[in-house]
C-alpha cells in the first residue's frame, strides 16, 4: 500500500536533489499576456516530453534491489508511461506499463522505444485500469507506481516547484498547474508553502474543481464527454492527494477546448515550443481570464507529447 | 567602419559575462541520432526566438551616450531584426530595421511589436540592402548594427559557445552550426578554440562551403533558388568572418529543403521544439549523415521563427 506514508515537504527537497543530479533544469520562460509577466516552466522538455519523469525517478530509485528485481508496473495515458519506462531502463528495472487503447500513436510508440512492456486496456470500453494494475502486481510480484495516488510522485513532481523557486529568486506567488489526478499539483504545494496553488483541468473533467468546492472527494461521471486533454483524463483524485490541495487550494479551474488550442498557438508562436492539449491547460486559463494574475506568477507546460497531425491542425487554425 | 577592430575570444567572454546577467541559459538537450547522443543548443528559447539577441545585446551595450541618442539602424530578415529591437527597446536606443519584403510575417510583426521603425526592401527585385542601410545611417547618424559583419556581433554570438562549453562541462569536439553570413559560426570559433566547426548552409546559398573550398571569399549568383530557410539567404560573407572560418572550419556543408523538414520533424517530436527552416539546418546535416559525429558533438538550433502554416505543412507531412 504505497499511502502508507505522507508526502512531505522534507521529501520534496529530497526528490529535487536527486532530479538534479540527472536532469538537468528546464527553462522558466517569461511570456507577456495582456500587459502582465508570466513565468512558463517548459516541463516540455523533459527527455521523455513531460515532468512525469521526477516522479518516476524518485519513487524508482527508492526502491530496494528485491523490488527492482520484480519490476514495476505503471498506468498512464502515456506521460507517466515514459517517465517510469525513462527510470526503469536507467537503473535495469523491468517495467510494464497499463495503457489506453485510445492513447496518443507518439506515447505508445514512445513507451515501447523506452524499453517498457505496454499492456493495453480498454478506456473507451470502461475497463477499470485500476484493476488491471492491480491483477498484473499481484501475477509479477511487482511494485505499482500509480501515477499520483503515491508519496514518492507527489514528493517528486513536487521538484518542479522547487526549481521555480530557485529560478525566480523566491517562491511564486501563484502557481498554476495542469491537474489530472493531482500529484503535481499537490507537490507544488508541498514544494512552495508560500505560494496559492490553482489546479486547472479539462471541461467535463473537473473532478478536483468539484471536489474542492465541495470539500469532498467527487468522481467523474461515466459519460463524460471527449476531451483533448489525454493527459488529464483522470476520473478522481485520491485522499493522498486531496488532503493537501484541500488544504492549499483556494479553488481549481477548468477550461475549454478552444481555450486550450488558444494556449497551444500561444506557446507555438511566442515561446516556440510544442506542447500537448493537457500541458497548455494552465496557460489556458491565464489567457482565458480565468484567474486574477499575481505579482508573480508561474504557470507549468507539463507536456508535450502530441501527435503532429493533432498538432498541426491546431496551429493552422485559429479557432 | 566596423571592422576596425578584429574579434577577439577576450570578447566572447565579455559578451558571455554580459549575456548572463540579461538572458538565462538556453538548455543543451540531449538527442539520441543513430544511436549516438548529440547536444542540441535551443536558441529558439531566447526571447526573441533566436540566438540574434546576444550580438544585439553585446554591440548595442558597447555604444555611447551619444550613439545611442542617434540610435541604431539593422538590416535582417527578421531574427537579427528581433535581436536589434529587443536590446534596443531594453536600452532606450531607437531602432530602424531594413527588412525584406518577403520576410515572414512572423519576423515582421515581432520586430513591429517590439518598438522598431521597419524599412522594407524588395530583396526578390534584387534590391541592395546594405545600400538602404548605409543611406538611411547616413540621412540619421545612426549606428549600422550588421547582420554579421561586425566584432561585437561577432563576439557575441560566440557566447553559445561559452554556454555549450560549461553545460558541457568542456569544449565539444565538434560543433555545426546553421550558417548565413557566419556571425555565429565565427563566435563559436573563438568561443571554442578546441573544437572543429562547420557551417551549414542551405542548398544554393553555399557561398561559405564554396568560399572555404576555394580560399576566396564566393558570392551567390542572382539567379539562386529559393530556399525556405529565410534566416540563412545571405548572398556573400565578409572579411572579418571569412577570416576566422578559413582558420578554424575544415569544410562546410549544404543540405536540400527536404533535409531541413525531416530536422524540423525530429526535433518536434523528439525535442518538442519548434525550429524554423534556417534554425534545423545543422542538425539536418547530422541526421542526413553528412558528417562524422565527435566523441561529444553540439549543433546549434538557431531559431524558431517560423510562421504557423508553413510549420504546420511541414509536421503533417512526411516527405
């Protein structure tokens, strides 16, 4: 049981340590947005395309040789996915990652390049990839890395906000962050104690916004409808999780498709840089208004990973 | 007359000390090509979207009280145009750009935002541009800020290399960088005096590879092609770079269009980058095989200016 213990900020020092010693920075990019200075943390490109990598890079290598020797087994739509495959191959660990059907061609392709065994599961159909994770442990002895329900993703994801901090000379007032199942929102919250931490999420999958609004743990609807965003197409939040956002958060955002390929233009022409539906939620939200802008504020490019006729479609239009 | 002075490595360093207090380091990313990891130097990350922005700041800080009053006059498809009118605006310094009339439209209306007086000059008539910036200095006793004929552009150009060597921690063994007029090919030379470097240019605009081949400075006929690389379209270039390139490049190499867009595809599906035609050219040099990898190899990706269609035709593409 991998909630065993909490998260902690002492954790999240630990995490960002040891992301340093491997990766390096990522960029803190300053873009103009209505007059105002924001602070993009290119997550973008991390080797595997996204920060799922800081997370998978703690919780792997606190693992002990017997664990490593049974491997591990992931779930994720594809960024998770890279990031475990990215520290398993690094430190010789066996990994098999639980995939959508529907995830994007790139991660698959990208997941498998890596050196993970991809186990796919039916999403569209509503196959519970819980259950399938859980089956797959049980039949290898190996250990689960969820993808945020877990202390070491958290602590680990958490690293990004402690390199903001570094980069601006001081913690954020603000940070805004894609939000799937909240492992990297809660650990910026962990990571910056000073900061107001915003969670944004896709239109229809705004869990978290209804679970912090409600002050308890809400569950997306089965019939929910499509969303761009694969990445953050994740049905609830976990206590693990929900215990600090709802200690941090003063409230969670959600924003539309057309908002997000706005955010996604945006990047392209003023940054250039590539990011995926889920990775531009934040900067979505910041350009849609949605949110009243701090003396500083970071907003997180959480990936990147997007398929280039997705891509190309959006950039050439401009809905 | 610029080139009273020749540039010197003394002033790479300078240039360096200068663009660190101003620009954070652009990263070096890895990037896995044949089975050999390469390092990719994201310039398309400065804020102008260029590495342009480090001559313009080095030569702009050097000029008087007075010349600056009189302000400053470039000449530039578009990045150095952005590179001027940034460190111009930064500086208080007024700033005319000679622009092409076919420059893309990106390049014109950043360097438009950013405060600059655009002068156009209809280069497929084959009009003159050093002509109508010589004129236009003369009328206002403004600064002539070329493109790369000049010591300090020079100078602070080769402040990628400085970048690329600490990162690195150690001079590459080999260095290719996209070559226009060979600003930024020179300043890495001096930046890095134990590395080989090759400039690549685009096919039909190879004045350098021919110039080094011969010994002689080579001029581009008037009837040369088209090329999608606007960034590297420079007809001819000058003694005080030719001079450097002679010392320290062993050859120089050209790549076709089709080349430049499997480069722009790698480096967005791999680096989740957006690099322009001019800014993949060396990196297409590397991934079409044109030239042996060192033991530890850096390529500049020099821009990301690039309109949106044209990326977008390029992406879904696969010619």
């Amino acid at each position: 049981m991998t909630e065993s213990r909490q998260p902690t900020a002492e954790g999240v020092a630990l995490a960002a340590a040891k992301v340093a010693q491997i990766l390096p920075k990522t960029p803190l990019l300053p873009l103009e947005v209505a007059g105002r200075t924001i602070w993009c943390k290119a997550e973008s490109l991390q080797p595997v395309g996204a920060f799922k990598i800081r997370g998978a890079w703690h919780r792997l290598t606190a693992l002990n040789e017997d664990e490593r020797r049974r491997g591990v087994v992931g779930v994720s739509s594809g960024n998770h996915a890279q990031g475990v495959a990215w520290a398993a191959a690094r430190l010789g660990i066996p990994a098999t990652i639980v995939m959508p059907t529907d995830a994007p061609a790139v991660k698959l392709a990208n997941t498998r390049a890596l050196g993970a065994e991809v186990v796919l599961y039916d999403r569209p159909g509503g196959e519970d990839r819980d259950e399938v994770s859980a089956r797959l442990c049980e039949q290898r002895g190996a250990t689960l890395v969820h993808a945020y329900g877990d202390p070491w993703i958290i602590e680990g994801q958490g690293s990004a906000g402690i390199e903001i901090a570094e980069q601006l000379g001081r913690q954020p007032d603000l940070i805004l962050a894609p939000c799937g199942g909240g492992g990297l929102t809660a650990g910026l919250a962990l990571a910056c104690p000073d900061a107001a931490i915003v969670p944004v999420e896709p239109e229809g999958w705004d869990d978290v916004c209804r679970s912090l609004a409600s002050g308890t743990i809400q569950r997306i609807a089965a019939d929910a409808p499509p969303t761009p965003c694969d990445a953050l197409q994740t049905p609830v939040t976990w206590p693990i999780n929900f215990a600090i956002l709802q200690r941090r958060c003063p409230f969670g955002l959600w924003i539309t498709p057309a908002e997000i390929r706005a955010a996604q233009r945006l990047a392209f022409s003023k940054l250039h840089l590539v990011i995926e539906p889920g990775g531009a939620a934040a900067l979505a939200a910041v350009l849609a208004g949605k949110v009243e802008l701090a003396e500083t504020t970071a907003v997180v490019l959480s990936g990147g990973n997007t398929d280039a006729a997705a891509f190309a479609q959006v950039i050439a239009s401009d809905d």
